[in-house]
C-alpha cells in the first residue's frame, strides 16, 4: 500500500485486495478526528497492531456535521485526511461522504474492523460485512480524558 496518503475509495479497495493477496491482513477505522489529540493516536496505534495495514475513514464535513451536530466539525475534511494520514501507523486515508463508513468497509473488504469499545458491538457499523467473510470486530478502550469535545470544552473555558 502507498503509505500515509489520503486515497480514493477504489484505490483502497485494490491496495486492499493486493495486501490480501500477498496473506496480509488489512485493518480497517473511522471516525471524523475533529481535533487530533493522543487518544487518537493511542487509538489508532492499538488498530494498526491488528494487522498489517491500517485504513482510515474519515467522515467528510457533510457527514461529520451530521454526525457531531451544529459546528462540527471545526477542521475542514482535507486537512483532517491530511493530518491523519501523516502518522505512522496509517497506511492511507479515505474521506467518505455518507452517513456511516458502510460503503466504504464493503468496498475495501477488510479483514479486521476496529471501533471503541464504547460503541456496543451489535450496532458497529460493517460488522456483517467483515464477519460474513471470516474477519474479526475488535472494540478498543476508549482513552478516558480524550475527547474532542472535552477538548473544545477547556479551549472555550479559557479566559
């Protein structure tokens, strides 16, 4: 896989597929990554162990908004992707427009999908997908006091 850039969803999907190919295992996460902060490094570390290449979907500003609601996300998607993929456990990136990563998992097919353990196994998005081909769902701990919103939070508590 190219390492650490941001890729359309069809050329994640072939690296994907050539990975596997070889026998490597492809991991895949999301998430909008509104402000970078360690729990999302110590998050997306934990997912890259899992396997041999690490995937990331990034919600677009569209879906973020949707998701995180009125002023989210703060970061504009490419900058998001960019920082995202600047780090040395991804091997690459794929903004997605859709409400959830569900197109995306089922275009890249991985072979692992990870999600923080505070999303309740049976609504983790792709599960079905990654399962029906014989891959495994991981839950992460989530790293207390790291969190977007309580960053925004202190940032607007400061005087």
């Amino acid at each position: 896989m190219t390492p650490r850039r941001a890729q359309t969803r069809e050329d994640a999907a072939r690296e994907a597929a050539a990975i596997q190919a070889r026998g490597g295992r492809v991991v895949f996460t999301n998430g909008v990554y509104d402000l970078l902060h360690p729990g999302h490094v110590r998050y997306l570390r934990a997912a890259r162990a899992c396997g041999d290449a690490l995937i990331v979907g990034v919600n677009s500003d569209r879906s973020a908004a949707a998701n995180k609601g009125p002023g989210r996300p703060l970061v504009p998607a490419e900058e998001r992707a960019e920082l995202i993929a600047a780090l040395d456990v991804v091997d690459a990136v794929v903004v997605f427009d859709e409400p959830t990563p569900y197109a995306l998992i089922a275009a890249i097919q991985p072979d692992v999908l990870v999600k923080g353990a505070d999303w309740p196994a049976d609504q983790i998005v792709g599960r079905d997908i990654v399962e029906a081909r014989g891959g495994s769902v991981i839950r992460i701990p989530v790293e207390s006091g790291h969190s977007t919103t309580s960053l925004i939070e202190r940032i607007k508590a400061k005087p």
